[in-house]
C-alpha cells in the first residue's frame, strides 16, 4: 500500500529505484508516492506499471511525472528487465 511504502522511503536506508503499481490498496495511488519521492527524494528513480490505459495517459498530463516510466501490463521479464535498466541508466 502506498502508506506502508513511505514507511519504507522515510527509512534511512539506501533505496535505487521505486517500483509502484499506480493502483493500490491503502487509500493512496501509484501517483501520490510518486509524486511524494519527486518532492522528498528526488534522487530516487521511479518505474510505475499499470494495466489500465486512461492512468498512462494520466502519468503524462501531469508535469511532475511526465517524465516517469509507466510500464504497461501485461509485462514480460525481459519488458521488466529492459525498463529497469533504462531507468538505472539515465
């Protein structure tokens, strides 16, 4: 759930990269830890994935996260494999 997760971010452990479904349990979304990391960890790398088409859109409208990588499902290993190490490239 999005709560339990900025549990683990406001942890001082070293964190590489976020990997969210933008719809979850716990009363917050993909998008709001997202937008959480860019405000207070923006160091950190994001991947989003999600299964409904109208959320991809979504993640490019707005500003803040136009720039972040949603991984549409269904998604293969390799798909997994590929978009991770992009983002740990850039």
């Amino acid at each position: 759930s999005g709560p339990e997760a900025l549990k683990v971010l406001r942890s001082p452990e070293t964190i590489d990269i976020v990997f969210s479904d933008i719809v979850m349990a716990g009363g917050m979304s993909g998008f709001d830890v997202a937008h959480w990391v860019k405000s207070n960890r923006p160091e950190m790398k994001l991947l989003l994935a999600t299964g409904f088409a109208d959320e991809t859109l979504r993640a490019g409208q707005d500003p803040q996260l136009a720039a972040v990588k949603v991984l549409r499902k269904p998604y293969s290993r390799s798909d997994l494999a590929r978009a991770l190490r992009q983002i740990l490239d850039d």
